[in-house]
C-alpha cells in the first residue's frame, strides 16, 4: 500500500521560514514526478511545486524566490523549503506523486496544515 506521509507544518510569523518534508513507502512503479500542492476552504487546490525525476524544477508565480522544492530520489522523499513566508501562503499542504509513463498513477498525502500570522 502507498503512503505520502508529510511533516513540517505549523504557525509561523510573516517573514519566517518552514521546510516540509514528505516520504513516499509502498511505492511500487516508477515515479515521474513528485509535487506539493496546497489548498485553502472553498478553493480549488493549486499545484505550487514540481520536481520530476529528471530534474525539472517548476514553480507557481507566487513563490518562485521564496519556496525550494528539492528531493532525495533513494529516500522517494521530496522537500519544500518555504522562506519570507506571508499570510496569503496559509493553506493546507500537500504531497503528491505522479508515475512516469505509461501508467497513469497518483497518490496523496493527508495534507499539513501552515498558517502564517501577519
């Protein structure tokens, strides 16, 4: 069975820094991307980092300078480094992996809660 189990949320003033952490086990295809997303009430989730297994990094606009996402492919744990953090990055985070082709596969994690105070 796959578990993303994800850590490293928590309240942090504005300007502060986090590092959220996420370990894939179970994992039984090969993986093609790992990903954070996050999602506030009544929004759609939003995809904020990508880091693909050949080394892609992308970013959403709003934390390009600020969020790092990095990863340690033996451990299938990605990692997303988030400084100078402001009040509208308060969401719920979460972790996800993508298989790399052909097959279509995508799990979740449970989601870290980060709220950032002004």
């Amino acid at each position: 069975q796959v578990q993303l189990v994800e850590s490293g949320g928590g309240l942090v003033q504005a300007g502060g820094s986090l590092r959220l952490s996420c370990t894939a086990s179970g994992i039984w295809f090969k993986i093609g991307a790992m990903n954070w997303y996050r999602q506030t009430p009544g929004q759609q989730r939003e995809l904020v980092a990508t880091l693909t297994t050949d080394g892609r990094l992308d970013y959403e606009d709003s934390v390009k300078g600020r969020f790092t996402i990095s990863g340690d492919n033996a451990r299938n744990t990605v990692y997303l480094q988030m400084n100078n953090l402001k009040p509208e990055d308060t969401a719920v985070y979460y972790c996800n992996v993508q298989s790399a082709a052909p097959w279509k596969i995508e799990k979740w994690g449970q989601g870290t809660q980060v709220t950032v105070s002004s």
